[in-house]
C-alpha cells in the first residue's frame, strides 16, 4: 500500500483531473464511462512499476547489472 500512497502523494491532482474530467465528458457521450476503468488500471500499473515497495520514486535511468 505505501507504494499508492506515494504515488497519491506526488500526483493526487492528476488523478482527480481525469477521473472529474471523464465523468464529465461521460454525461454527454456515454462510451466515455470506460475511462473510468481505463484510469483504474493505469494507476495500478503506475503504482506498482514506478514506486518500491517503501513508497519512493524509483529513478528512469537505473542501470541493472546482469
């Protein structure tokens, strides 16, 4: 869970914008409910490969030696 809970911390803005501006767009064109999820997903997925286990950003540039 720390891992959401830092990725809430740093971008809490950027998931109520989409997630207002779906349902928004959703009461004029229904198709666009399917955001909804599609939000959902990308959160989790976020989540889990851009923050550790302890709730930190994991750097873009990390050099994994085989």
């Amino acid at each position: 869970m720390k891992r959401y809970a830092g990725l809430i911390r740093d971008t809490w803005w950027l998931w109520i914008v989409m997630f207002g501006g779906g349902l928004v767009v959703s009461f004029f064109q229904p198709i666009f409910y399917t955001s909804i999820p599609i939000i959902m997903f990308a959160f989790l997925y976020f989540g889990l490969m851009r923050y550790d286990a302890d709730g930190k950003l994991t750097p873009f540039d990390q050099d994994e030696k085989l």
